[in-house]
C-alpha cells in the first residue's frame, strides 16, 4: 500500500513541476493522499522517502497559500531530511535549518557541519576561522573535545581553501593548526586521526600553491599517521594519494610504487559493504593507473578497469561523488585505449567522460580537470580517426577548463598546455594564421608556470618548440625559429636528462634554419644532434628520419665525403622499413648518389621506391609531392637510360603533380616547372608549354600569399625566369600571343611585388577586409603541405574559389589574380607600339603590341649568357668610379642596339627620320628578366660613331625603357626628345643632354624600381 501511494503522490509532485497547475497541491485530495501515505507507513518519525514527499506537498501549498500552519507541517516533516541530505529540501528551508557560526561547532553533527561550511559565504570565512582558532588556543591539549576541534579547524581550512581567490592569506591559520596538531600528545586516541586530516589538507595546499615543501610534509604526517593506526582505510588511501603526487612531481617511481600498496591495504582494511568502498577503490585505481601507464604491466592496467567499473556501480548516479568516479573511468578508459587500440573503449571514454561533465556544476572547483580529461578522450579520438568535429568540441572543452582554473591554481599550467597542444592539431587541419598564434602564446604561458622539476617539462617543450617551428614555416618569421632553437639549447643544458622528443625537435629546427640561411655548422649540429636522438629513443621513426634527412641535405649540400650519404641511404632505408610512408625521404639521397656516381642502380631504386611510396599515398593532394618526387627519379633515369617511355613518365608524372588542385600551390608550381625544364630540353614544345604556363598560372595564387616583404622577394627570386621560359615555348608552339598574356602574368606579378609593398590583396584588404582575410586563410590552409584529411583540403579548394568569384564581383576586381587579356594589353598601347623583350635561355625575342596585332621579331644574336655578363660588368663598374660606369655602359648600349633596338626597329619599319614637319614617333620597351637591370641606371645618350653602326644602319639612341604594358597607362609621356629624369638612382653617372641630330625612335623614361 505504501508504495502505491508513495508512486502517486511523486507523480502529483512531478506534474506540479513541470506544469504548475495548482490544482495538482490544492484540490482538496492532495493532503488526503499525503495523511493516507503517512498512515501507510511502518516507522513515520523515521521513513525520510515518505516525509519528502509529503513534506513537499504541504510546502508548495504554503507557498500557493501562504498559511503559516502549511509552513509549520513541512517544517516538521522536512528537518529530518535535512539532516540526512541538506539538498532534498526546499533551499529557503536549508537557510533555516542551517547552524549559525555562534552555535557549539563540536556538537554539531557531521551532516550538519558539512553543510554548514559548505554554505558559508566567502566574507564570513576569515572570521570563522579566527573564531575556531581562538577555541583551540584555549582548550587544553588534553581535554576530550580538543582533537576535534583541531579537525574542525583543519576542515575549515580546507573549506576556506576551496573558496579563496589567494591562499596567501591563510598562512597564518595554516601555522596555527600545524601548533595545534603538534600540541596532541602521540598517546592521545585522535592523534593518528588529526595528523591524517591535516596532512591531507597539506596535499591540497601543495596542489594549490605548487609548495613542494608542503607535499613533503603531508607525506610525512601521512606516513606517521598510518603507521600509528595502519588499519584506518582513510589514512591508507589520502597517504596513497600524497604518494602519487609525490611520484608525479618528482619522478621517483618509489614513490609510485609505495603508493600502489598503500592503495591496496586502505581496500583491505574496509568491509566489503562499506558505503566508502567506491572512494579507496577510485584512489587504488588512480594509482594503479599510472603504474601500468610508467610500466606497462598488463594485469594493472586491467585490474584498474575493474576497480573503476566497480567504483562507478557501487555508487547511484545522484550520490555526489558519481561524477568523480564517472571521470576517472573514462580517464582509465582512455589509457586502456592507448594500450589496446580498440577504439570501443575510447568511445566508451568519451561516453563517460561527458557524463562526468554534465553531472558537475559549471561552478564546482572539480569541473575543470573533468573537462581535461573529456577533452584528453575527444582529443585521442580525432587523432585515431581524424574526425574534426571531434578535435573542435575537445579545444572548447579544455578552452571551458582554462577558463574556469583560477589563474594562480597550479592545475591552470596543465590546462593551458592542453588547449595550447589541441589547437596544434587544429593548424594542422586548418592552417589559419590566428589559431598557431594562439598556440603559441598559450604554449608560452604554460612552460613559464611549469616548475623546473616537473617530470614532463620536456614534452611540454616539445609540443611549444614544434608550434613555433610551424609559424615560421606559415610565415617565413625568422626571429620565431630562433626561439625555437634556443629554448631546446636551453632546456637541453638545464635538464638532469637529454629527452629523445626535445633532441628530435631541435633537429627540425636546424634543418629549417639552414634551409633559410645556409650555414655548414646548422647541418653538422643537426646531425650529431639526430645521432643522439636516435640512440636515446631508440630508433624510433620520427627521429630516424630527421637524422636521415638531415645527412642527406648535408651530403647533397655540404660534403661530398661518400660516408656521408651513405649513411643518409641506411638510415632512411631503416625508417622506410619501419614505416613505408618514409619512402619518399629515401628517394632523395639516391638521386643524389646518382648524380655524383651515374650508377644507374640508384636512380632504379629511387623510382621504385617513389613509385612503392605513391601507391601507399591514397587519392587527394597528397599525392602531389609523392609524384613530384617520383617524377625527380624517372628524370634521372632517363639520363641513365636514355629511354624515351622513361622520358614521357617523368613529364606526365610532373604534370599530374601540377594539376593537382587541391595541393599546396608551392609543390605544384614546381611541379609544373620542372615539367617544363624536362620538355624542352627535348624540343617537345607543346608539353614544355602546358608545364611553364600551368606555373606560371599559379603565382599569383602563390605570391599573393604573402604580405611579408622578406617572403615575397624569395619567390620573386626563385620564379624569376620562370614567365620568360614560358612566353619562349608558347612562341616556339607558334603562339605569340599565349607568349605576350604568359609574359606579362608572370612579370607583372613579381615585378609588381618587386616595386611596391602594395599587391592585389593589399587593395582587397582595404575594400573588404573580411574577403581578404578568408581569401588569405584559405590559400595558408591549401598550403600547409597536405597534412589535412582529403576531403578537408578538397573543401578548402571549393571554399577558395568561391571567395575569388565572390572578389571579382566587387568593382575593379574583376581581373582579380586573372592573366592580363590580350585585348587589355593592346588597349594599353596608347599612340605607339609596346615592345616586350623576351630574354630566356632557350631563345630571345620582341613581341611588339601593334595596332596589327602582336608581331613576334626574332632576336638570334641576343643570348642570355650576353645579357648576364653585361649586368654583371656594368654592376662591377658602378663600384668603381663616374667614369668607368659610363665607358661600361656606352659599351653595353651599344650591343644593344645592334641586338635589339636595330632589328625591332627595322622590323616595325622605323628606318629613317621623319620629314622636318612630321612628329617622331613613338615606342615603348618593356625589357624582361635580366633586362631590367638597366631600367635602374639614369638616363643616358649614345651619340653617334663617326661612321654607320656596326650593322651598318643609322646612327644609335637608347634610353630607359617602359615598364609593362599593364602600368603604361600611369606613364605620362615626355615633350621633350628624352623622358623625364628618374625620381632616384644609385648610379651617380650626370645626365647627358641628346646629341644625335637624327634620333630614330622618342623613348620615354621612369622611375626605378628599388634595387
């Protein structure tokens, strides 16, 4: 019958709940079914379950009501509860039931005295602790009541310490209760008890404060403690929990192990039944833990699954220690993943773990660490699956646990260190500048609160010094990969040890270093350090290939001692063996070692294994320096082999690399161009075309990347023949037009970058500055070398075209990163023809923009090699004097009327001088490549010889050139029979007026771009 009526009445209550209908408290059967429920009950004054309910009831209906004889009935009925369970009651009746500070503390029950400090505002703690501090002083050390009084002021410290923003307040109370401790004689029967209590409050102030010496002293007391009481399961498991902590911070794994038995006796000691059986199997467990995660022993790694579980069933999921119990389970989850690798448990870890986290109030002290170790679960999941979604709920879990950790809390350095290596993985992903910036000041934050002796300082070195090698790689910020470096010098001669991880890091930075700013003694340190790294860790695979990497860079760069590369080949082959994706890494030192020997053995090994590596790489961007690699081998087996099927290969494996849209647009330009390199150096023109053009597309994707003036010049210097090369094959093809839009893509890009600090981006980023910002996000993310998963990158290349539609929607964007169009270039001739001079190893030429259209001039006696010489004896010249720079220069022009301006000029038909009352005509030069050297020198004037040229045609004039025909229009041409003078000049030659009375052509004079 009770049961029935208990049933009914919770669900009136609950539908009160939910809908607040009053009739569910007010009609007139509700307090007949409570005095019914009441009669049904066996013991009344005693059966809490029926005294809430009913207790309930009659407090909504004073409530409604608002009778005073309502509130006296659930006063009554309620306090009981109470005194079981404070939160099973209304909280305005807490506030009643409640003790006051003035009332006799030690007569209070346990329940009572929880609740009451627990509920004790912040403001009144400073005086409750005074108050308990003077009772102590005054009750004599052997008085009955003294002992707890002492625990009572020990339990207030830790109440006080819970709450306090600074700790540092409390030293005063905290010396009070270590004299208060002291003055309990050994005999006394508490004494064992009291040293327990405050030893466990020193471990907390130990977590609080990071004070090593009060770890020490609670591991003393603890131990003193339980050997004066070795049965108290309490004292056993706080002083196995000092022990771990103890082990944790300084490393000595005696401590580990002592703290591992003294686990297990406290669960010895307790009866099975025993409510707090749950909390000495959770310690047993956490100790247990850790043992099988130092060791690796399996029967502890299993035995502390099974105390967790046991932990978790033994305890409902409303007892308020659940949620602790739920954490460290799927805390013991994770690692028996991390052992097993069945990903069934981690998945139960997160499970758990998110329970832990919904059942702890956002304002609980606890809540942070539970957050770490969810987060640590979800984190582990997007490394073994790659599901993002997971890695970007894990960073805002441990953003939530940082968060809510006091700054000063000694547990804050963890948590920032967690979120700082979270978003690591998510650069990685994404590859946006903002969140490794992120990365690096959370990283930096956190090695400044680790202490010196923290056992895992050097992993947490290890994960900042590979954030800060990843910003200079995004950003070429050569002052950040110093850093890098001198933080490992640094931790490296203050660590008692060399970890394998940190010698491994510093090797990268080196590398990246000497990739930067070449120096022998970059590579040689990297090896020795790699060396040492491989022998601490063992031949594990990341530093075999770092040390393998770096002699092969050393061996292809630095020395040619054959030992050298040798043991470049041997090492990689063992990391290649370890892990067949290291194949890649193997290739490059053979084809080194077929360049210096030509044994054709080499380049064969070099294809096969780049062609074992590209079929372990699956389909996506990706593959795209797999092929390139590939394609590096089959070039030099063909020049082993001379076999034409080999020759094809390398050129359709360049292209497929290029053509890749998804892949970093780095690897792709050189793909490209390499493709075109190896055609023409067969005459196979249309292939050497499509190559060039497909790089030359790229740059301004690829330099448009960049703000940073450093970065911009090392492209402009690596791709600087690259237009030329392409333009001389679109002519070789026949198509002088692909040649003239080809020229001026790629020379208007880098010559623009060259010139100016303002780019395409620059004026972008003043119009719409968020299209700038996601254009720029999304070409970092394409280019942080395809470590993204393949539908993330395929996504990336999407979203990035999309954004370069929508900026060329925007008004005079519309040609945003597109090649010049041919009829754009022809409008730009203004009222004479534009002449491009095309200077490339292959073969030079004019292409002169005529109202005709384009007219391809052929310039044989104009070689590149000429061209290189001149600007290097007129370079040498200006460091000499005024005098020698001019001779030079007469010289130089010289040539060049007869190589270039003579036959462009005889080719356009301007032949002679034009009739007194007719105007000169006008045309406008537009060198490339080297070229432009001699767009900087000032202007100057070659008077005529005394007879003809040496082609025997008119006399000779040159002047400073235009620029392309795609900045012609800001030109303002000159009235006078010379242009303008130059804005500045490093050339100190004086200006010389016109002297040949019968010029041929009026050439128009502009500034110098910077030298």
């Amino acid at each position: 019958m009770r049961s029935e009526l208990l049933t009914a009445l919770l669900a009136r209550l609950d539908r009160f709940a939910a809908a607040a209908d009053p009739r569910d408290v007010l009609d007139a059967d509700a307090p007949r079914r409570a005095a019914e429920l009441m009669a049904a009950s066996d013991d009344p004054e005693h059966d809490l379950e029926v005294r809430r309910a009913v207790g309930w009831v009659h407090w909504h209906r004073y409530g409604l009501l608002g009778d005073e004889s309502e509130l006296r009935l659930a006063e009554t009925l309620l306090r009981p509860v109470y005194e079981a369970d404070p939160l099973d009651v209304p909280e305005a009746l807490r506030s009643a039931f409640a003790p006051e500070p003035d009332d006799d503390w030690v007569a209070l029950s346990d329940t009572e005295l929880g609740h009451f400090l627990g509920n004790l505002e912040p403001e009144r703690i400073a005086q409750a602790l005074s108050d308990l501090r003077d009772a102590v002083s005054r009750t004599p050390p052997h008085d009955p009541g003294y002992a707890k009084e002492v625990v009572l002021l020990v339990t207030l410290l830790s109440t006080a310490l819970d709450h306090v923003e600074d700790p540092c307040p409390l030293r005063d109370s905290v010396e009070a209760a270590r004299r208060a401790v002291d003055a309990l004689p050994p005999g006394h029967a508490g004494w064992a008890a009291v040293q327990s209590q405050l030893g466990n409050f020193l471990r907390d102030w130990y977590l609080r404060t990071g004070e090593l010496s009060a770890l020490h002293e609670a591991l003393d007391r603890s131990r003193r403690s339980t050997a004066a009481n070795p049965r108290s399961s309490m004292a056993l498991s706080n002083f196995s929990i000092a022990l771990l902590d103890a082990f944790r911070r300084i490393g000595d794994i005696t401590y580990l192990e002592e703290a591992v038995a003294t686990g297990r006796r406290a669960v010895e000691a307790i009866p099975q039944d025993d409510p707090l059986m749950a909390v000495y199997l959770t310690n047993l467990g956490v100790a247990l833990h850790k043992w099988a995660d130092v060791t690796g022993d399996d029967a502890a790694e299993a035995e502390v699954l099974r105390t967790a579980r046991r932990a978790v069933a033994l305890t409902e999921e409303d007892h308020p220690a659940h949620p602790l119990y739920l954490s460290n389970l799927a805390s013991v989850l994770k690692t028996s993943y991390e052992r097993t690798e069945d990903k069934a448990l981690l998945a139960e870890a997160i499970e758990v773990g998110r329970r832990a986290v919904g059942a702890t109030p956002a304002d609980d002290p606890r809540r942070p660490h539970r957050l770490g170790v969810f987060g640590g679960a979800l984190q582990e999941w997007f490394e073994a699956t790659g599901e993002l979604p997971t890695l970007d709920e894990a960073v805002e879990v441990f953003r939530e646990a940082v968060d809510r950790t006091p700054e000063e809390h000694p547990r804050r350095v963890q948590h920032l260190h967690m979120l700082s290596y979270a978003l690591l993985l998510s650069y990685d992903r994404y590859g946006t500048r903002e969140i490794l910036h992120e990365t690096i000041a959370l990283g930096r934050r956190a090695l400044a609160g680790t202490p010196a002796d923290y056992p895992d300082l050097a992993q947490r070195i290890v994960h900042h010094v590979n954030g800060l090698s990843a910003w200079y790689e995004h950003t070429g910020d050569l002052e950040t990969l110093d850093e890098a470096i001198d933080v490992c010098h640094h931790a490296l001669e203050t660590l008692d040890h060399r970890p394998g991880g940190l010698l491994n890091a510093l090797v990268v930075a080196l590398r990246l270093k000497y990739e930067r700013a070449p120096d022998r003694s970059l590579l040689e340190e990297a090896v020795a350090v790699g060396r040492e790294a491989v022998t601490v860790a063992r031949d594990e695979l990341g530093p075999l290939t770092n040390l393998g990497c770096a002699l092969a860079v050393l061996a292809e760069r630095e020395d040619d001692d054959p030992a050298i590369l040798d043991e470049a080949i041997d090492v990689l082959r063992r990391a290649s063996d370890a892990d067949p994706f290291c194949l890649t890494n193997l290739a490059s030192p053979l084809l080194v070692r077929y360049e210096r020997t030509r044994d054709r053995a080499s380049a064969e090994e070099a294809v096969e294994v780049s062609r074992r590596a590209l079929a372990l790489t699956p389909e996506g961007p990706q593959r795209a320096p797999q092929l390139f690699t590939l394609g590096q081998a089959l070039e030099s087996l063909y020049e082993a082999s001379s076999d034409p099927r080999t020759h094809t290969q390398a050129i359709a494996t360049y292209l497929a690399a290029a053509v890749l849209p998804e892949a970093a647009v780095g690897v792709r330009a050189e793909a490209g161009r390499s493709a075109g390199w190896l055609a023409m150096s067969a005459g196979r023109a249309e292939a050497a075309l499509t190559g060039y053009a497909t790089a030359v597309e790229l740059l301004p994707l690829l330099v448009t990347r960049f703000l940073d003036r450093s970065d911009a010049e090392h492209w402009l210097k690596h791709y600087s023949g690259l237009a030329a090369s392409a333009a001389a094959y679109a002519l070789e093809a026949g198509d002088p037009e692909r040649a003239v839009t080809l020229l001026e893509q790629g020379r208007g890009v880098l010559l623009d970058r060259a010139m100016s600090t303002r780019s395409a981006l620059t004026d972008l980023r003043e119009r719409a500055p968020e299209l700038a910002d996601r254009f720029q996000r999304l070409g970092a993310a394409l280019e942080t070398g395809g470590q993204g998963p393949s539908e993330r990158r395929h996504e990336h290349a999407r979203d990035l075209e999309a954004v370069i539609e929508e900026i060329r929607a925007l008004p005079h964007f519309t040609s945003f990163l597109l090649p010049p169009t041919l009829t754009e270039l022809m409008a730009e001739r203004r009222d004479g023809p534009v002449v491009l001079i095309n200077v490339s190893r292959w073969r030079c030429d004019a292409l002169a923009l005529t109202p005709a259209g384009v007219r391809h001039i052929p310039l044989p006696d104009l070689g590149l090699q000429d061209v290189t010489a001149w600007v290097k004896a007129f370079v040498g010249a200006l460091d000499v004097s005024r005098s020698v720079a001019n001779d030079a220069l007469e010289t130089i022009l010289g040539r060049l009327w007869d190589t270039v301006a003579e036959p462009v000029l005889t080719a356009l038909g301007f032949t002679r001088s034009p009739d007194p009352d007719d105007t000169w005509p006008r045309l406008w030069w537009a060198p490339v490549g080297p070229l432009q050297t001699f767009r900087c020198t000032p202007r100057a004037t070659m008077t005529p010889t005394a007879g003809p040229s040496s082609t025997g045609s008119s006399p000779r004039t040159l002047r400073r050139s235009a620029p392309s025909p795609t900045s012609a229009a800001a030109a303002t041409p000159a009235s006078a029979p010379y242009g303008p003078a130059a804005s500045s000049s490093r050339c100190p030659i004086p200006r010389t007026p016109l002297t040949c009375p019968a010029p041929v052509t009026r050439l128009v004079c502009f500034p110098a771009p910077p030298s």
